[in-house]
C-alpha cells in the first residue's frame, strides 16, 4: 500500500462465498438478490437478510428523520 492511501476490502468483489447479498429495488417495489439484481442507480443495499432489504425504506426514513432533528438541534431550531 503506498503512504497515505487506504486499505480497501469488498466483499461484493471477492469470491469469498459469504452468502447472497439482498437488495431493495425502487423501481420493482421488490428484493432482489445477487442473482437478479438491477443496476446500483435502483437499488438499496446490500443486505445480510431478504427482511433487511425489505425495510430498507423504512429505515432510510427514520435516518433522514434524525439526521433532520439533529439539523435543527444544531441550528438551534425547535422541532
């Protein structure tokens, strides 16, 4: 590794037999896995479990929810 560069490791890129990755795909409304997945602009993911991915919107919207709250906390608005 050259000085000052970073170590990078994906599992998605080996072939260390982990197990499936799953997706949630925006433009299906579906799971996806490794085998039958759309291309990375329609997907959430990777996810260990099929029920990860099928709560992928849900949690995107609970970060998004705290991110915001933490915002306003930050710029001293009440919310």
């Amino acid at each position: 590794m050259a000085a000052g560069g970073y170590a990078v490791h994906s599992d998605l890129m080996s072939e260390s037999g982990l197990g499936e990755h799953y997706y949630w795909c925006t433009r299906h409304h579906r799971v996806e896995t490794d085998a039958d997945v759309c291309p990375a602009r329609h997907v959430l993911g990777p996810y260990a479990s099929a029920a990860d991915a099928e709560n992928a919107l849900q949690r995107v919207q609970e970060r998004n929810e705290a991110w915001d709250a933490e915002d306003a906390r930050w710029a001293g608005e009440d919310r």
